[in-house]
C-alpha cells in the first residue's frame, strides 16, 4: 500500500546565499580529520545519541534503514574490543597486508597498536543488518551497505558540526565485535568508530586532498 503523501519544501536562498552557505560549511568541513590521538575528557551520552538522530536521518534503500549503533563507554567493554581488535591488526600488519597495501599507510604512520580504543570515551560500532523478521517473515533489507555508508557519513558530519573528533577504523576480519556487542546473525559489523576530543597533544598527517576538479565531471567527458 502507497504511504501517505505529506507536503515537503525547502527554505527559499538566493543562488549567493546558497553560495555563502556552501563555503562556509567546506570552510567547517575542511577541518575534519581522522583523529588518533584522544582526550579522556567525558562526551554526555546525549550527545553521541543526538550524533546517531542525525545519522538514522540518512536515506536506504525502501527506506529501511538497516544499520544499528552500539555506543560503548564501558571501560572493561573497551578494554576487551581493543585487545581483540589488536590480536586482528597484528595479523593483518604481520600476514594479510599486502606491501602495496602497507607503503600506502606509511604517511599515516598507522600499526597494531590501538590504545585510542579504550582512552576515546564512546565506541560507537555500526552494523549492517541484512535482513530482518517481520510479521513472522523474513524480509530482504536492500542495498545495505550504500545505505549504512550513507547513515555512517552522516554520523561523522554530525560529530564533526557538534565539535567532536572521530576516527573510521576497520580491524579486519571484524566478527569480534558481533560477539562483544551482541549482534544477530542477520547483522554484520560495518565501523568500529571512536568519538571524542583530541588530546591537547594531538597532531595529524599533512595530507592534501584531491580538488573538486579532479573528483568532478560535467556531463560526457569531452
């Protein structure tokens, strides 16, 4: 059955104010890095729940909104996910790992050690739920991963607006955190994210990024 059809619009901006609009959130984007280096200092859980609000208002596939997140500030929790996210990250940097792989981490200055998985005060893991029971069915989520990509990005734009540092961190193969976390079998982790302040030390790479140029075509390529 068709939903009901609500009226939807935007607020009227001239084109120089959209443009006014524009620049200064690249201006306030620009500033977000991939922080490894943590403060301690508390986050109020309703701060990383309004983080998640923003997130759960992404777009998915039906609308179905398959993602969970699982906020963690439990010291033994944390405890337990970095000693087994760094059991994976060993592996991975000793065996998996190809060198290509490895010479494109060296200006980032990563390996195996993870201590900003128990000095950040939240974890926020995000999963990908691939199907769900409804009405005693099981019913097929669609496209989940462009959909939790999307949900995940807007977390981060959230944390970064708010005022809070962020880090996408991918141990893999990920499975320990569905064990620690409690998921279902219809679940599989997506990010392990830890959310917080930088620690008053704290430096990143200076890496450019690519410019608009490069990532941006307009229409056919001539």
């Amino acid at each position: 059955m068709p939903a009901e059809r609500i009226p939807y619009a935007l607020p009227h901006r001239t084109h120089d104010r959209m443009r006014e609009r524009a620049d200064a959130l690249l201006t306030e984007m620009n500033g977000r890095r991939s922080c490894r280096y943590f403060s301690d200092r508390p986050v109020p859980r309703d701060i990383i729940q309004r983080a998640v609000a923003v997130a759960n208002t992404a777009p998915s596939g039906a609308n179905r909104q398959p993602w969970r997140f699982v906020a963690v500030d439990d010291s033994v929790m944390k405890r337990e996910i970095r000693a087994a996210a760094e059991i994976e990250e060993r592996e991975s940097y000793d065996h998996r790992m190809p060198a290509e792989w490895l010479e494109a981490l060296e200006p980032i200055g990563t390996d195996a050690n993870k201590p900003f998985l128990e000095i950040a005060p939240w974890l926020v893991i995000v999963f990908r739920i691939d199907w769900e029971w409804h009405k005693g069915d099981r019913v097929k989520n669609y496209y989940p991963i462009e959909s939790v990509g999307l949900a995940t990005g807007f977390f981060l734009m959230a944390c970064h607006q708010i005022g809070l540092a962020t880090l996408t961190h991918t141990p893999s193969p990920m499975g320990f955190l569905r064990d620690i976390a409690g998921g279902g079998p219809n679940e599989k982790p997506f990010l392990l994210i830890p959310v917080g302040y930088p620690a008053d030390d704290c430096t990143v790479p200076r890496l450019p990024k690519k410019t608009v140029e490069q990532v941006l075509q307009w229409n056919r390529p001539t």
